[in-house]
C-alpha cells in the first residue's frame, strides 16, 4: 500500500483552536478536552496538536521535531543537520506509552540555528534557509520527516485518536498562549505519523477540516516557487500558500485572506472603484491561489491565530470570546465544554475570518 | 483536354414523389448542381457540383433531397484509398497544389475524448450552480510576479491591462474577406452581448464595427493589412499572428474576386487584388524582432492593450512559448493542427502541426518550470467542439479558448469544407452579395449568444460537479483528468494519470 505523498487520501476532521491574547500561558488539558469531546469527527488515523509559546528558554533557536523511521536515517539526518545549523541541544521527545497508540516512530527535537557563514553564501534569510533545508530533508532523506520547525512554537501528531496523542506526548507538561487540535478521519490511510495534521512550515501551522478541490491548481502554483508538496495534503498546500504569500511576497495577512478566500466578481463590481481595482488584482494575479470546495482551517502563527471558512461556507466552523481568550472550533459542544458562558459566540459567515492576534499584533 | 477522371463525391437523391417542382434548390445552389427541366417538368441534378453543404436539404419545403456518398467503389486497396487516386487525378488534370477548408479531418487521435473529468463524492460535495455562485470569468493577460503593497496595506502594483471575459471563450481569428460582412457583425454582436471577445483575423476591421471595439481583438498579421494607429487602438488587445494551426509555416491568399469595395477599403490594398499574407513576418526573423514588434505595438497604444501572441502547436513550441513570454507578450496564443481555415494547401493541413492537447500540456508544463506561467495567459484554438473540450483544456492549463469553427457551425456551416471556391451558400464564407444576404446578422447572433451561453451552463455544471465554484481553481487541476486508451508516454505528456489510478 502506498504511503501518504504518493497518493492523495481525502478526509474529513474536527479542529479547534485557542487562543490567550493577552500572551497568558496555559497547558494542554483544554485543547485536550475540547477535540475529544469531538471524538466522532476523528476514525483513529490520525490526530495532533500545535503549541504557541512552549520553549520560552529557546526562544531564538528554530525547533526541529523530526520523526525517524530507524537508526541509520536519525545518523545520516544529524549529519545533515548539524553541516547546516548549530545545535544548541538535542533530545528525545518525552512520551508515555498510551493504549491506541502503536507503531510509533523514532521521534526527536532539535533546537538549532542557521550556520551564519551559509546564510551570507547562500543571499537568504534565516528563515528562507531554514525551510530550504526543512524541504530537502522531507524530500531527500527517505524516512525521516521534520514535522515541526517553527521557534517557540511546536507540533506533536501521529496516528491515532487527538487525545490520545495528546496524552502520548504528555502535553499537560506543556505550557503555551495559544494551542489549536485536529482529529483526522482519513478515507483511506495506512497510518503514517507524518501524515498527521497539524502541517507546519516555520512558525506556520496549519490544522483543516475538509477536501479543496483547487489541490492540485494550488499545488501547481506553488510548486512553480520553490516549494515541493511531497504529501499531497491539502494543509501541506494551505501552508506553504500562506508561507509564500505572507512571508515571501509580504503580502499583508488581511489581503492574503482575500487571495485564498476570494470575494464574488458580483460583489467586486458593487465595491468603490478603488477597491475593485484592489481586488481585481488579486484575484487576476493570484487566481491560483484561491482555495476551492469545502474547507475550514485554523492557522496559527507567531502572532496569533486566524479561522477561516471557504468562501460559501461548506464546512462547519465556530466561534467564541471571553475575556482574554479566543476559541474556535468545528462544533460550538467542543468550546463550551471548556469555556462556561462565553459573552460572545458566533458562526463566522464563509471567507470571514476570524482573526485573534496577541495584544500589540497588527494584522 | 484529355478526360476528366474525376467522379462525383455525392449522389442527389431526390424522391420525386415528394418533388414539388418548386425549385427552391435551382435558386439557392450557388454550385449550380440542379437545374430545372422545363420540358419534363422535372428537377434534376449535376451530382459533381455537389459539395454537400445541406443547404437545399434544409430549405427544400418538402424534404424531397438527401445526398448521399458516392456509391462508386474502386477496387479495393488499403494503401490506394479512393482519397488517394482522386486527388492525383486531379493534380494531373491541373498540375495545382491542393486546396483544403477548414480543419484537418485525418483519423489522428483526439485527446480531449482519452480524458475523463473527475466528480465530488461524498468526502467533499459538488456545488449546484443553480443554487450557489458559479464563476466563471477570466482576466487575460500580463500579471506581475507579485503585489506589493504599503506600509498601510494599500495595494501599490499596478497590474498591466487585463481583458475581461465573462466566459473563458472567445471567437476566433476570422478575417473580413474570408467571411462575409454579416458573418462578422454577427459574432462582434454576439461577443458584445456575452462579454466576451471576438478576432478581426487579419483583414482590418470595417469602420462600422468599431463600436463593438470593447469585445474585440484586433489581429497584426505578416501581410499587415488594415493595420494603422486607430485601428489598434479601437480593439481590447491586439495579436500578432505568427502562425495557423491549420497551415503552420505558410502565409495566407485571399483571391482578388474576394476584395471588393468594403474589403478593399479595410484592408487598404485596390480593389480586386490578391490580398497575400507572406509565410514569416519580414520584420521578424528571430524572437528578439518579435519583441521589437510587441514593444511597439505597446507604444502606439500607449501600453493600455495587452497584446497576445498566436502561434501553430509545432513540434517545439514549448521552447518558443517560453520565448514569446520572455519576449514581453501579454498571452499566448496556440493553434492545434485541427483549426479551420478558408483555404490551406492539403498536404499542409493535413500533415503539419501537432494535436492542441499536447502541445498546451507540454507549454503549460515548460512555463511552470521555468517559473513563469503565472504572468502570461495561455489560450487555445484548434478544434474546441463542445463544453466538454474546454473544461478538459482548462484543467490541463489553458486560460481561455478561441472557437472559430464551432461559431461558423452555430452561423449554419454544414463543414462541406469549400471555403476557398468562395461560394458558401450559408453566407458565410462568401462576399457575393447575393449569398451575404442570406445571413441575417439580426437572426444569426442570437445563435452564437445561445451556443456560449449554453456552453457556460454546462461548464458549470461541470465544475460543480467537482465541487469547484471559479473557473481558476480547474486551471492547470490536472488531478481532476484521468486518461484512458493512452500509452505511458502519453500520459506523461499530458501530465495526467490513468483511469483507476
């Protein structure tokens, strides 16, 4: 049977998301209870977590979780990574065994940063050079995978239900500011850890509920840039548009929402001919970059998170405030079993996002 | 003069029993295949005339008339083909090359029916258009690599013009001259009331069209006819034609008995002389001319028209698609062997060019490596026959189509393929003003409104079916095809997988 990234597996998922703007750390028990409570929405094939805000000490230093399938790919893996990045320290990811979760990989982190001398060869930026190298072990190093490589900020997946998962990786050890879960139900999967959600690229994480049908148009587009999508998961895909649109073309986040979820040329034309002309733009330079058919996603990032509907909302996706905090998930159970009476909650209309950024964060 | 070898194609059939004698047929034959016998009070029929163009089939009041091949046989023989001996008889009656209309009709395969679209099931649900939002508009044209915005998140690229279709359709090059007056006004009516575009073709374009100049693009040629300062301004884009899919390499000939007055006055070239197109363009003769006359075509526009670039799908047209964008063109323009054409040289039609599918596929592909097919348009001519063609064409890459032999169809071209005798009894392909009449642009544009708009109907349908709501998210989806009765390499070329798969 073939392996995620050398088929493209539909499925379906529950995600959900929590954000404390005001920067306060928590640990993972609250995500933990929210996705579980969305047990249905998972099959057991798949489940993981995004954490904002966890390594503090290492806060400066890109973080590598990598899983391995054996011994002598973790020795050829190190031996890449230490020619291209300092390590600052290495480690096992602490994990406790966990009924229903089996077959785990080797599974490793790093905190590392860019050798400075490749950085000056190489006319990128640390992070440009950071992902380069995260892509060439994806796709060269068979049977190794970074599935995280964000700084301050981690993802922890594998196959199995969400909670399960999160109790494996024991994230109640962990304290962070803002915390997003997905639970997968893949149609068809042989169970492979990397093929877990959340998608990560640097600090971009990606968790999304549903099947776009723009695949392999998006996929297509960003493969023209550098980008190889080597498991051909619509998150995979998801992520590195963001990466490219926001980091590369510095394209601002609210514009970059407007590509990806773009407004009806009908009700372009009702718009002030500045902003026709704004979104005309968009729409002809970035066609391939709209997100088509079904999906909700969350996106987290450095400074925050945002939530966002495809743009006639076919797929289920909630919203709710209170006090410094911000929750969003596929079913409005899965917030109010850890937050009692929020003042405020709501269904975000499609190619609305939700936007809840750290106190002090522009959009 | 020695004998005449040739033999009829068709046999007229007239059943006499249902024969009124009213000679419709006599008078609308512009062949002169019947002729009415007074003596006998019969019809009867020239069969070698006959070029099958259903024109008194469909006029007769009494359905009397039905042409049927030819029952002559040859002797059998699978390399001697009836085709084969009929066209030497003629060539040694007549020491010409051989004239062919319209598109090449050989048994080469035709890809767009090796592939199959794909459809949403449960795990993401198709969208009904008749309920939900369906997009399917296009901008054609030059797109920056990125947009850059200020400090304030205001937009401050500016996009180089794009031209607007509502559908990703357009009809294609067909000069005045090589079609009447009224098939002209009929398609720059019905591009007007789509919003879409239609192509003067390189005869100029008639001071009476220039109000429909929004929906139209104005073509440069090598012959360079009709061209001057207004005229390319009063278009939306201006292409430069390098090549035809249906004769890839040559010119075109327009016949001196073709230019009378009005064709005369728009092509700026004496009444009743040849109107001849050279095989290259003498101002270009490498991609670096090309560019010379792309940049000033820019300037005598003031670079507020895209200009497009049209070539024949040759053997290299990756590499010279790569060029032409390098070169500065806003869209590209390719034409698959199977296009029309008034007139082309058999030998050439029939043998010159590859199948649009692959060469669109391969450009497609070639431009995405070279990290450059998001600033151009890619559009595609050469034998789009239904709705079905161009969602296959958009998924495999193109932009948009031009259709030019299916808007001849929908005008009443029965594809008897005679263009070039200039005696088209559908008043399209003709400038004799007796046969001009009989189009009737009033009637005739309502039936190309009505073919585009069923065509989108059903490329809606279609893209709902794979749960897509804008025709960008299809393009270059290769995922969404599956090929079938296609060998390996086959599939490689199209970028595709098999059905199964």
């Amino acid at each position: 049977m073939l392996k995620e990234g050398e088929l493209r597996i539909p499925s379906g998922c529950a995600i959900s998301g929590i954000i404390d703007k005001e920067g306060k750390r928590f640990n993972g028990d609250e995500i933990i209870k929210s996705i579980a409570l969305m047990h249905d929405r998972s099959n057991g094939l798949g489940g993981g977590f995004a954490a904002y805000g966890i390594y503090p000490q290492y806060k400066d230093f890109y973080a590598l979780h990598i899983f391995y399938d054996n011994l002598s790919i973790k020795m050829k893996t190190e031996d890449f990574i230490s020619k291209h990045f300092d390590i600052e320290s290495a480690g096992n990811i602490p994990t406790k065994s966990v009924p229903g979760v089996r077959n785990k990989p080797l599974i490793w982190r790093y905190f590392v940063h860019p050798r400075n001398y490749m950085v000056k060869e190489g006319f990128v930026d640390e992070a440009e050079f950071t992902s380069r190298y995260v892509i060439k072990i994806n796709t060269e190093y068979k049977g190794a995978y970074v599935f995280s490589s964000g700084k301050n900020m981690g993802t922890f997946k594998g196959v199995g239900y969400p909670e399960d998962i999160g109790k494996f990786f024991m994230l109640n050890t962990y304290e962070g500011y803002m915390w997003t879960a997905h639970g997968r139900f893949p149609t068809n999967t042989p169970g492979w850890w990397g093929g877990a959600h959340p998608f990560t690229m640097l600090d971009w994480s990606v968790i999304h509920n549903g099947e776009i049908s723009s695949y392999d148009a998006n996929r297509r587009f960003v493969e023209m840039y550098g980008y190889k999508c080597t498991l051909q998961t619509d998150t995979e895909v998801i992520t590195y548009l963001f990466d490219m649109l926001v980091r590369k073309h510095n394209v601002p986040m609210e514009k970059a929402i407007k590509v990806v979820a773009a407004p009806l040329w009908d009700d372009i034309e009702r718009e002030s001919k500045e902003v026709q002309n704004e979104l005309k733009s968009i729409r002809s330079v970035y066609a391939s970059a709209l997100i088509n058919g079904p999906f909700s996603i969350i996106l987290g990032f450095e400074k925050g998170m945002i939530a966002l509907n495809d743009r006639i909302k076919l797929r289920s996706l909630i919203a709710a405030e209170k006090g410094s905090r911000t929750y969003v998930a596929s079913e409005e159970s899965a917030i109010r079993i850890i937050c009692d009476n929020p003042h405020k909650i709501w269904s975000p209309q499609g190619g609305e996002p939700v936007i809840a950024l750290l106190e002090g964060e522009q959009k | 003069m020695s004998l005449d070898f040739n033999s009829p194609e068709f046999e007229v059939i007239r059943d006499e029993k249902k024969c009124i004698q009213c000679q419709v047929c006599v008078r609308q034959c512009s062949n002169k295949v019947h002729l009415y016998d007074e003596e006998d009070n019969v019809v009867r029929a020239d069969d070698i005339k006959c070029v099958n163009c259903h024109r008194c089939v469909v006029l007769c009041p009494t359905k009397a008339l039905v042409m049927k091949k030819y029952p002559l046989e040859f002797k059998e023989n699978a390399n001697w083909t009836a085709a084969a001996l009929k066209e030497i008889y003629k060539q040694s009656q007549t020491g010409g090359v051989l004239l062919s209309s319209m598109g090449n009709p050989k048994p080469f395969p035709i890809y767009w029916d090796k592939m199959l679209l794909n459809a949403s099931q449960v795990t993401n649900p198709s969208i009904d258009p008749l309920r939900e939002p369906m997009e399917t508009k296009v901008m054609i044209g030059r797109k920056p690599e990125k947009l850059e915005f200020d400090a304030k998140g205001k937009l401050v690229t500016n996009v180089p013009p794009q031209v607007e279709l509502s559908i990703p359709i357009m009809f294609s090059a067909m000069s005045y001259g090589s079609i009447s007056r009224n098939a002209h006004e009929s398609l720059a009516r019905a591009a007007t009331e789509l919003g879409i575009c239609y192509n003067t073709g390189e005869g100029g374009l008639n001071r009476d069209f220039y109000k429909y100049g929004k929906n139209t693009i104005v073509q440069v040629a090598s012959g360079r006819f009709g061209v001057h300062k207004e005229y390319l301004n009063a278009g939306a884009a201006i292409e430069i034609k390098i090549g035809q899919g249906a004769k890839p390499g040559i010119g075109g000939h327009l016949p001196g008995k073709k230019v009378g007055e009005d064709v005369s006055a728009t092509r700026m070239i004496p009444v009743g002389s040849d109107a001849i197109s050279p095989a290259p363009h003498h101002d270009i003769y490498s991609i670096e001319d090309l560019r010379q006359l792309i940049f000033s075509l820019k300037e005598v526009t003031d670079y507020k028209k895209p200009v497009f670039v049209k070539i024949a799908a040759v053997h290299n047209s990756a590499a010279i698609a790569s060029g032409i964008v390098r070169a500065g063109a806003d869209a590209i323009v390719i034409d698959g062997f199977r296009g029309g054409t008034g007139a082309a040289p058999t030998r050439v039609r029939d043998n010159v060019g590859i199948p649009i599918e692959l060469a669109l596929a391969a450009i497609d592909q070639r431009l995405r490596e070279e990290e450059i097919r998001n600033e151009v348009s890619l559009i595609i001519a050469g034998s789009i026959r239904n709705s079905a063609d161009i969602v296959k064409a958009v998924a495999l890459g193109a932009d948009a189509v031009y259709i030019g032999s299916a808007a001849v169809i929908a005008l009443g071209c029965h594809l008897c393929r005679s263009c070039s005798t200039g005696k088209c009894n559908w008043g399209i392909a003709t400038q004799e003003p007796e046969l001009v009449k009989r189009l009737n642009p009033d009637i005739m544009y309502r039936r190309l409104v009505n073919l585009v708009s069923a065509w989108n109907h059903e490329i809606q349908e279609l893209l709902g079916g794979m749960g897509i709501n804008a025709i960008d998210s299809l393009r270059g989806n290769r995922l969404m095809l599956r090929g079938i009765d296609l060998n390996e390499k086959e599939l490689e070329i199209l970028g595709i997988k098999y059905a199964g798969e």
